[in-house]
C-alpha cells in the first residue's frame, strides 16, 4: 500500500476504473453500520475480529481470494456495490491518509485521461471528497464494534464457516467468520436485548440473519465464470461437481 504525498506524487495522477476487475480477487470487504441492511440485501454478511476489533464484512465469494460477484467482462453481478469498492484506487490510511491500492501504478497527470493527485500543493477537490468520504465509511465500520462486543461477551456470536461447499483448497477456505445466533440472542436477558432495540441495532443484526441465505447462489456464480463461454445451458460436465468448480475458479482467480 503506498500513502500518497506531494513530494511522490505531486506531478502524478489517476484514472477511474472502469469496471470491477480490480476487485476479482477480494472476497471480503468491511462495511459500515449505515450500509449494512442494503449490503445484506444482496450478498452475505459475517462479523470477524481485526486488530481485537469486531466489523461487519460483505462476503463476496466461497473462498478467499475469489469474488464471485464479477463478471468476465468485469461487470459487478449484484445490487449494491461495498462502499470501500467505489472509490478505487484509493484507502485510508491512519491517521487520516489517503493510500492507493497495492496493485494500482500511478501515472504522468499528463497523460490522457489521467486526473492529477495534488494540485498546488494539497490534494485535488475530488480526492479531498473521496478522504472525506473514507472517514466517515471508517466510522461507520468502527461504530459496529461496541455491539458486536456485546454480544460476543453475551454468547450470541457463533463460528460461521461460510458457504457449506466442498472446498478442494483447505487453506484457502473462509475463517474467522462469525454469525449472531438468534436462539442465544433470545436468551439474552432482557436487558440487553433492550438496549439492542432501543440504540437501533436490531435492524442491521436480523439484516445479517437474512443475508446469509446468498451463500447458495455461489455455486452458481462460480459455475458461470469458469465455464467455458458458449456453452450450452444444463451441458453435463465435471464443473457440476462443487470441488471442481472451487478448483477451477482458485486456479482463474490466481491461485
């Protein structure tokens, strides 16, 4: 990840991507608290811890490494789009920076097309938007930890290993993943399930419970973008095989 400066970057720029191609190899992204009921309406969300802090993750694909929810052509093959997905190729860095994706190759401002980084001196207007923009997706990715928190210390919290597929690559399968269990949350006292309610929080929590079900579209998914193109609906072949299929999207993918 390199953090942009004027120094390195002053006479540099970029360009927006076009497509999502960028993103074929992420299958986990964080999201924030304000997104998540229109993230869990189109792919799964899981919890998992990052530096002792919970967050919330759009789960885009069976295995790591390997986003089902773009196409060949680059396409995103969903309703929403992460919010950290839409201003590539730009993150936060702390305390307050704006970085660039590792595999992103600034270019001369010069060149056609390309937008310039800094202008006299401090960052352009449109990525001062994009820094203010990141720190508030960052804050709304934060304020998911307090809750979470809790119902990690009430028990309601389980281990959720994702889609349940044969997976032909063991170290490549998803962890780490955590789901609310609503039977442990109903056995919560009333306390706390209370203060649930009352700070909004079960709205994004009974979301996350609902979108798990999209995990059965990624065989499907994966199916699509490693068969050959051209080939005819229901054709029998070994990519009916869930492994297989696993096998050959790691392989497209990199892996």
């Amino acid at each position: 990840m390199t953090i942009l400066s004027p120094t390195t970057h002053g006479d540099l720029g970029w360009r927006p991507a076009r497509g999502f191609g960028f993103a074929r190899g992420v299958a986990l992204v964080p999201v924030a608290l304000a997104e998540l009921p229109r993230v869990a309406q189109a792919m799964p969300v899981a919890f998992s811890k990052s530096d002792r802090r919970w967050q919330a993750l759009a789960v885009m694909g069976p295995i790591e490494g390997a986003n089902v929810l773009v196409s060949r052509e680059g396409k995103w093959r969903a309703s929403y789009v992460p919010a950290l997905l839409r201003v590539y190729p730009f993150r936060l860095v702390e305390p307050e920076a704006l970085a660039l994706w590792s595999n992103y190759t600034p270019e001369h401002e010069a060149g056609e097309g390309a937008q310039p980084f800094y202008k006299d001196g401090a960052l352009a207007p449109w990525l001062q938007q994009t820094l203010t923009f990141l720190k508030t997706v960052q804050s709304g990715i934060g304020a998911l930890h307090t809750p979470l928190a809790g119902l990690e210390a009430a028990g309601a919290l389980v281990p959720w290993a994702g889609p349940k597929l044969e997976v032909p690559q063991p170290e490549r399968a998803l962890r780490g993943l955590f789901a609310l269990d609503s039977e442990r949350l109903s056995a919560c006292d009333e306390s706390h399930a209370l203060n649930l309610f009352q700070a909004g929080h079960l709205r994004w929590l009974y979301a996350h419970l609902d979108s798990l079900h999209h995990t059965e579209r990624f065989k499907a998914l994966a199916r699509d973008l490693v068969a050959p193109q051209g080939e005819a609906a229901g054709k029998p072949d070994k990519l009916d095989q869930v492994a297989d299929v696993l096998a050959t999207l790691a392989e497209e993918m990199g892996g």
